[in-house]
C-alpha cells in the first residue's frame, strides 16, 4: 500500500467555553489514503467539522488547546507557522464549504473570485488565462454559457449553481486533498443527485484525495472508498465503506446504519432512532464514550476508554465487547 498523504495522530482539539473546556476532538488518529474518498460520519456534535478545520489550521479564536500530529510529506503541519500554513490553503488543499452563499464573496463576481483564487498557485499566469481556465472548469461542472457566468454575482445563482461554483473552485486550485463539507445539506433532492454524481465523475476523472464530511450514509456509499465514524469527538470506527456499511462492528455505527430511511418506507411507519443524546463534552463520563446510550454496554464499558483495535488488515473499532 502507498504512503498516505495525511497522517494524523492523537489530534485532540479543546474550546474554552462559557460551561468550562469542550474536549471537542479526543486523541483522533487515522490516515488518508493518496486517490481515496474519505467518508466522515456522525451525528451532529461529533466533531467532524472541528477535524476538517484542524487540517486548514482554521479554528476559532475559543481554541483552548491542540495537541498531536498531522503530517504532509514528513513535515507536521501543526507545528508550522502561520505562513506557511496559509501558503498551503488554495495550493495542497482545498475545501466545498457547507454553504456556498456564506464562502463566495457577494461583492465580486464570480470571474474575479475564481481568478484570484488560481493566483496562489499560479502567481506568474495573466488574468487571460486565469479566466480561460476558469471558464473551462465551470463548464466541466455542468455550467451552460460559462463565459457569461463570470460576469454575474452570486446572489444572481441559483442554490446548486453556487454549488457548483465552489465544486469548480476547489478543483482550479488542482490540490492534493479536497474536503467537501456537507456539500449537499441545503439542496434539493433533484439537484443533490446532481452534484453527486458530479462529485464521483470528476474524483475518477481527476484523482487526488477527497475527505467527505456528511451525515448522510447514503452519500458515502456513493461517493466513498473509505468511512471514518466519529461520535462525540472520538474515532469508534474505520475502514473500506463497503466492509464497514456491510458488517459493522462497532455499535455505534451499528445505530447509524439503522437509522437510515429506507427507499420503501411507508407513512406510519415507526423510523428507528438512538436512545438518548450526544454527551456533553465539557463533562465527559468515564468509560466508553458510548456506553450510556449502547444496548450491549456492560459494567467495564464504564470503566476505561476502549483502544482503537484493529480487525483485519484496515479495519479498526474502539469496543471491548467485539
């Protein structure tokens, strides 16, 4: 197997808050396979938003504290200044924010946007050819008349086009590791399968890693290779998404899977769910993060953190009762 393009290891990230310090991220370690599609999932809260800012270095102000590793090319990018790890924002990585309203600037048109944004790794190229490119990407994404499109505001697209104006900015910067967060929360069904199979097509067109957060299982089985599950800012469970989707070992993900909506359910039907809520992370309980909402929980589950164990060659789960 080929080295991975991140390694991260024992990344725990903490907040200060008004109700104490929030272990938002607790010793997360996993790795992101060069080419694969890295699907992350959990409920809300799980800290799937925190890991993707952790890797662009673009947390809050509230940081309390940020330990661990993530290396690119031998180098821990954690431990860099804050210049070089701006230089890698736009050139190595690159990132479809949740919503594309909020990311793209409304003062500037969508022309000026995708070219500045080329100009990091590209310093030297003319605003001609900036634009050429750029035209040349929308089209790629499924923007008719894309000439005329750099023209307009983004108040002027539609909720999928806007989509696919970061889907196309992303890929203009031509970075190793792309994260797409949420990227099809605030879509319409329609226009979600859209960019779905957008998203596959160009990930086999173009390669490179991609790192998907969501909270929908069924966009992970269509766009990924690998799943991550994270519930309350830890790791319970990582592997091939097909194996894990398949025959899950952790409980937790065992829940998850459940809770899917099933293609013909009918109306009174009862829809499953998870007992109880997501820990507070300000007051973590002993044990296994899981225990308190897990059927299978036991007494020791509540007495020490279980080890990421691995299971097989590239499965790993977090519970003493497998």
């Amino acid at each position: 197997m080929s080295e991975p393009l991140l390694k991260i290891r024992d990344l725990s990230v903490h907040f200060r808050t008004s109700h104490g310090i929030a272990q938002v991220l607790r010793n997360v370690s996993l790795d992101l396979g060069r080419g694969r599609a890295v699907g992350v999932v959990g409920e809300s809260g799980s800290g799937k938003s925190t890991l993707a800012a952790s890797l662009l270095r673009l947390l809050p102000a509230n940081l309390a504290r940020l330990d661990g590793t993530i290396e690119l090319d031998g180098r821990n990018l954690l431990a860099l200044p804050a210049s070089q790890t701006m230089a890698l924002r736009g050139t190595r990585f690159a990132m479809i924010f949740q919503d594309p309203m909020t990311a793209l600037n409304p003062v500037f048109t969508i022309g000026n946007q995708l070219v500045e944004l080329q100009r990091a790794k590209r310093p030297k190229a003319s605003k001609a050819e900036l634009l050429d490119r750029a035209v040349a990407m929308l089209a790629r994404v499924g923007i008719a008349d894309p000439a005329r499109q750099l023209t307009q505001y983004p108040h002027e697209f539609s909720g999928g086009m806007r989509q696919r104006v970061m889907i196309a900015a992303a890929l203009l910067t031509d970075a190793d590791l792309l994260i797409a967060d949420e990227p099809t929360t605030a879509l319409d069904p329609t226009i979600e399968a859209q960019i779905v199979a957008l998203m596959r097509d160009l990930h086999d067109e173009i390669g490179g890693t991609l790192m998907l957060i969501s909270h929908s299982l069924g966009l992970i089985s269509q766009l990924c290779d690998d799943v991550v599950v994270l519930y309350a800012g830890t790791v319970v469970e990582t592997g091939p998404m097909a194996e894990v989707f398949r025959a899950p070992l952790h409980p937790y993900t065992r829940a998850l899977i459940a809770c899917e909506i099933a293609d013909d359910v009918e109306r009174g039907d009862t829809l499953a769910s998870i007992p109880g809520e997501v820990p507070d992370v300000t007051r973590l309980p002993p044990g296994c993060i899981f225990a308190n909402r897990c059927p299978d929980a036991v007494a020791a589950c509540r007495e020490a953190v279980p080890e990421l164990r691995e299971f097989g060659s590239d499965r790993r789960a977090a519970c003493i009762r497998i």
